[in-house]
C-alpha cells in the first residue's frame, strides 16, 4: 500500500494510490497518514478498503511529506563504508547518531532552499524507516515488526555549519526544506527486504550517488534495536539510515547546490523526488 498526502502545504489530506496509480482521497477514512494512523489495526482496515470506491485527487495534484506528526527524525551517518571511505573517516563500529529537526520536513517536489549564510549545502539519498509501534529495548529478531513502511528522504546538509561551526552535526542538518519525505510511504507488506533497494540521486541530470540498500554497514534491523536502547521509538517516528558515497562535499574539488539546480532522487519501489534549489528570501 502506497500512502501519500496530498494538497497545498499545511493543508494536505490523506490518500493512497490505486493500482493505477491515481491518488485516492482517504480522509473519509482517516484523519491524516500520522503516528495514530500507522498502527498495525489501522493499516490492516486501510487494506481492507476498496480503493476504486473512494473519490480522486486532483491531476496534478502537489504532494506533501509522506506522513505528518513526526515526533523525531533520527539519522544514522556514515552507514555506507565507501561514503566512510571518502570522508576520510574509518568505518564505525557501532552506528553515529544524530537528530535532525522536523522543522526541516518538506514534499518530495518542494524546493531546496540554500540558508543564509550557507556556501556548502550537499545531498544525501537514504532510505528512511518510518516506525508503526512504540518500540524500547526492541531486539534484532522483532525490530522490523515495529516498521509501519518505507520512503524516500533527502539527509539535506549544509556542511560547512555541520563541520567547521563546532558543537554536534545538528545544525548542519535541519535548516526549512534539509528533510524531504515521500513522495509514498510503502507499508512493510509491499518492501519485503529493506535491505535490496536500489538508490540514486542526480544533480542537473549527472548521476552522483549509486548503491544498494545491502551496502549498509548497519541494517534496518540493527538500527531500530540499536536506536530503541537509547530512546523510545514512537509511532510516526523516522530513522534516516544512511548515504552511500557520492556526495559533493567528498568531491575534488567539491560540488555544492547552487541556485537553479535540479537534484532528483529515488529508491527503488518508493518513488522518486525532484527537487528545485533556490536562495533564501526573507
């Protein structure tokens, strides 16, 4: 099942696309595609519903993050060794941690918006691990039962404010628009192995990043037991697991977003994003 939502920002409704891809209008249903909608009784009543039945969306229409109500997003940093590898940096031994603020959450299709201030802002395609249950201590064996589905999210990052300002990576991470979600969150019944997806993300039509979701050092598994030991996982919650190489921050000379430039990404059965990058206007 493919949720989506849908709609001027800040305005969105819930939906989901039908076997032919039309998005249909769930807020009959449900109240929005959220943490109190990701559990796995309402996911099980949403694929009970007869898409065909339920009234379109617009053509056209703008869609917004994947889910709402994020009460976190935890991302994982250098969960792919050759990534590790260009940022001169040895492999972790156990996964890097950091949070990234949801005031950053924006559509797949909105813009990138370069802070003031900035002279670095990077990309970074991950796949992101949306979670369905509230979920502490979880092991290995049971962490992917806490998963509600998959999306796309772009780990956005200015790296001069993340590296050279001092103080933890935070800041380089959550500027307005450093989180696009979607553009569908994929329940886990459609992603059967989180760990075979194929990844990629384009700048101005240039291939920069090429993995697959097997290269992580750490897996979704690993990395829900890991993060639950520290804090509690709730429903809605996000865990962004990692880049592969490719950035432009690795590159030589490096490559950073300018005004004008068209990123694209996707992961492989979770759509794609397309995103615009401008300047900061007050």
């Amino acid at each position: 099942m493919r949720l989506v939502r849908f709609g001027a920002p800040g305005r969105e409704r819930p939906g989901a696309l039908d076997a032919g891809g039309t998005v249909r209008d769930l807020s009959g249903v449900i109240a929005d595609v959220s943490g109190a909608t990701l559990g796995p009784d309402t996911l099980a009543t949403l694929r009970a519903v007869d898409l065909s039945t339920l009234p379109t969306a617009p053509h056209g229409v703008r869609l917004g993050a994947c889910v709402t109500g994020v009460g976190k997003i935890v991302a994982v940093g250098l969960n792919y060794r050759e990534h590790a590898t260009e940022a001169s940096l040895a492999a972790p031994t156990e996964p890097v941690l950091f949070m990234k603020a949801t005031s950053a959450i924006t559509g797949p299709s909105d813009g990138i918006v370069i802070p003031k201030n900035a002279r670095a802002v990077d990309w970074e395609v991950e796949l992101g691990v949306v979670i369905g249950r509230r979920t502490t201590y979880v092991t290995r064996e049971d962490a992917l039962a806490q998963v509600a589905g998959y999306c796309v999210i772009n780990d956005v990052s200015e790296r001069e404010f993340q590296l050279k300002r001092e103080g933890q990576w935070s800041k380089g991470k959550s500027a307005d628009s450093f989180a696009p979600l979607g553009p569908w969150l994929v329940t886990v019944d459609d992603v059967p192995d989180p760990q075979s997806l194929k990844l990629w993300l384009d700048v101005n039509g240039h291939r920069m990043q090429s993995a697959i979701t097997s290269q992580m050092i750490f897996g979704v598994a690993e990395l829900i037991a890991y993060v639950s030991q520290f804090m509690t996982l709730h429903p809605g919650d996000v865990i962004a697991t990692g880049t592969p190489s490719g950035v432009g921050g690795a590159m030589k000379p490096p490559r950073f977003l300018a005004p004008g430039d068209v990123v694209e990404l996707g992961v492989e059965a979770l759509g794609t994003q397309r995103h615009v990058v401008r300047a900061f206007a007050d």
